[in-house]
C-alpha cells in the first residue's frame, strides 16, 4: 500500500498529504452527491409524512436542498477565520467529517420533512468546516510555485467525487430492498444513506492517519471578519480576492442555471433525460480533464492570463445555450463552459492563496469558496424566475453576469507570480 501511495504521489508530483486530502474529499463527495439525488425520491416516497407547512411537495425539496448550500456558504467565512485563528486546520476537517458521517445515518431515522430539513441544514454547517480548512491546507503545503498544481490535484479528485455519487445513487435506491444474512432486509433508501455514512467515515480515518497540520501554520489571533473590498495597497479600486470572489459569484450562477430547467430544455431539444444527463455531465467532465493541467500551467505562466481567458470564454458558451435546437451542440456547449470554468476555478484559487498572509489561507480562499457556493444556489433560482419569459432569458442574464465578471477580473486584477512565460491574454496588446 505504501509503495503504492508513492507511486500515486510521484504520478501527480504534489505532497502526499495533498493527494491523501483529494482522495478523502473524493470518498465524502460521492457520499455527500449521493443525497442530491436520493433525498428528492425520498421526499416523495411513503416513508416521510409529517407538516408540510402549506408547501408543495417540489417547494418542500428545493428548500431541503437549498438550505445547505445557504447555510454551507454562510458559514464557511466564519469557521475559515476561526481555523486562521486558531492555527489549525486538521481538526476543522475532523469535525466536519464528524457531523457530515452522523447526518448521513441521521436520514435512517428520519420520517418527517422538518427532521429531513434540520438534517440537510446540519449537513451544510458540518461541511462549512471542511471546506475552507481543506483548501487552506493544500494552500500552505504549496509553495508559488506549485500552487496551481495542488490546487488542480485537489479539485479533479474531489470533482470526480461529486460527479460519481449522483450516477450511483439512483442505481442503489432502485435496487433494493437488499437482503441481510440473518434474513431480514434494508430498504434502497437505508442502503444509500449507509454508503454515504461509510464514505464520510472512510473519509474521516484517512484524514486521521495521514494528515497532519503544516509546519508553518501559525495562529492569527487578530484575525477578524471583515472582507476588505476597496484595495488598500494596490493600484486598483477593488480588493484582488473580493474582485474574485464577485467573479466566482457570477460564473457559478451562470453556470447552475441549467440544472433546474431539464423540461424546458428536453423539450426545446426534444430530448430525454439521457441527453441531459450527458449535457449536464458535461460540464464536471471538462473540470476532472483539465484541473490539474491548468493548475500546473499556471504555474508558469501565470494566474491571471487563464482567469481572464477563462471569462472571456464563458460569455459565448453561456449565451449560445439560450438559442441551441441541437442536443450535441448542447453538450458541447456545456463541455465548453465547463473549459472555461476550468481555467478560472484553479487558477483563482491559486492567485488568493499566492495574496494570503501568513495565518490568512482560511479566510482568504473561503471568500472564494463562499462566492462560489452562492452562485450555485443563486442560478437555479434564477433560471426558474426567468425562463417564462423565454427559452433564451436565462442564459442571456448569466451572459450578462459572466459579461461583467471579465469586466472585473480584466481591471482590477494582477498577476502574482513573480516572473512568468510569456502567454497571450485575451484583449491584451
């Protein structure tokens, strides 16, 4: 096994507690991605009752879903000062890996919509301290050098995680019941929760054995809440990591949107939900590819050449889905967004961590974390507000957002790398 693990790491040339932390990130997103699929078929089976507070069923799901990533990217700015402050950040991964594993078994015993709502809220505060401490960590095993790299490592890991447990899930739940040696029987519902229990618990023993806090890591007792957003030190207007984090905002919304209008779209297309499933897998599928080789090209030629590329790249690609008749020219668009987002996501990343003081990486990248939370909430929401005004509102909205995304990023970003290759950005001179 240890062989092995060098092999991997040698592969991938990032520190193994990088790779151990993608890996673990992997195993709890299959479990965590498994539920956005199981617990909308759960809602609408007879094993949950209860008050339904005058709510529709459909009302009742999407505020069960919507509530963690609300509650998630709310509190991630708090826990990833709180780990600033207090100089650690393995404990904030176990704790949340801890509440992620207990609210996964939770949904065995659930039986009403309110405990389904109090469990996904939970949830979303358990991985509010996972998220900006992982981050944080990989950031502080990285030097500017490598930075993009684990970054990219981390993300395709993770990513590849989050897009495997929704294929999964369904399969699971449609299989049961499943018989037990000593002849009684769990339902697919159980089943499902008990994989995403055990991938969070697999998730948590390999953070406990092999992980351990960098060196460097100091605690920043002054360390307070505040977002800076006018830049204080720089030639620019706004602060670099708030001007990413509005960024982020923006082109996760643009890029959500199309997860809450399948009828519209299939009917548009005259499709099935095997083409939107392969369009809507699309988009994870360009991010698992070219994560870890943006990363690393970041690293030499610089953060803010892909960042800007990368926006530029999202206007088309968002636009033209509003006014395709074509199911594969849908997919490619969706593969092409997802490109774009590609070249954004790392790179960003790694441009915050390279702007973080020392005791800063929690608060810091979580601004990023959060926006990007945000916007995937925020589209949906957006996309089901618009599309009765046409097909094409949507995503003419989130071409106007990725539209002043690039604005931003073009202006009042700058590159943090010392000394670069030369590689062209779109709209320089």
């Amino acid at each position: 096994m240890g062989n092995l693990l060098r092999r991997v790491v040698a592969q991938f040339d990032v520190d193994r507690r990088v790779l151990t932390l993608a890996f673990a990130r992997m195993a709890d997103g299959i479990g965590n991605s498994f539920l956005i699929i199981v617990i909308p078929l759960y809602v609408t089976s007879d094993a949950v009752g209860g008050a339904t507070f005058g709510l529709e069923e459909a009302m009742i799901i999407g505020v069960i879903l919507s509530l963690f990533g609300f509650l998630n990217s709310s509190a991630q700015p708090f826990t990833g000062r709180l780990s600033d402050r207090l100089g650690k950040r393995k404990p904030f991964i176990l704790i949340g890996l801890g509440g992620l594993a207990a609210t996964n078994l939770a949904y065995v015993f659930a039986d009403s919509y309110l405990s389904l709502l109090a469990i996904r809220g939970l949830q979303g505060v358990s991985v509010a301290f996972i998220v900006p401490a992982s981050i944080a960590l990989v950031n502080e095993l990285a030097t500017s050098q490598d930075r993009g790299g684990n970054m990219g490592v981390y993300n395709t890991f993770r990513l590849i995680g989050f897009g495997a447990g929704p294929i999964a899930a369904g399969a699971v739940v449609n299989l049961g019941p499943y018989a037990l040696p000593n002849g009684a029987s769990i339902s697919g519902f159980d089943a499902a929760f008990g994989l995403a229990t055990v991938t969070a618990l697999i998730s948590y023993l390999l953070v406990s054995v092999l992980i351990t806090d960098p060196d460097g890591t100091k605690a920043n007792a002054g360390a307070d809440l505040s977002i800076p957003i006018r830049d204080r030190s720089g030639p620019n207007l706004l602060d670099p990591i708030f001007t990413l984090g509005v960024a982020s905002l923006f082109m996760a919304a643009a890029i959500a949107l199309f997860s809450t209008i399948q009828p519209q779209v299939n009917a548009r297309l005259e499709q099935g939900a095997t083409w939107f499933g392969l369009q809507f897998a699309a988009f994870i599928i360009a991010q698992v590819a070219l994560q870890t080789p943006i990363g690393r090209a970041c690293d030499r030629y610089g953060r803010r050449p892909f960042i800007v590329t990368g926006m530029v790249l999202l206007i088309p690609t968002t636009l033209v889905q509003g006014f395709l008749t074509s199911s594969l020219l849908m997919f490619l668009a969706r593969l092409s967004q997802g490109i774009a987002a590609a070249m954004v996501f790392a790179p960003s990343l790694a441009l915050a961590g390279d702007l973080a003081g020392e005791g800063e990486s929690g608060s810091k990248l979580s601004v990023l974390t959060m926006a990007f939370g945000y916007g995937i909430a925020i589209g949906p929401l957006s996309s089901g507000a618009l599309i009765p005004y046409g097909f094409h509102a949507p995503f003419v909205f989130g071409t106007v957002l990725a539209v002043l995304g690039t604005i931003l990023v073009y202006t009042q970003i700058e590159e943090t790398l010392e000394s670069t290759a030369t590689v062209p950005v779109v709209g320089d001179d």
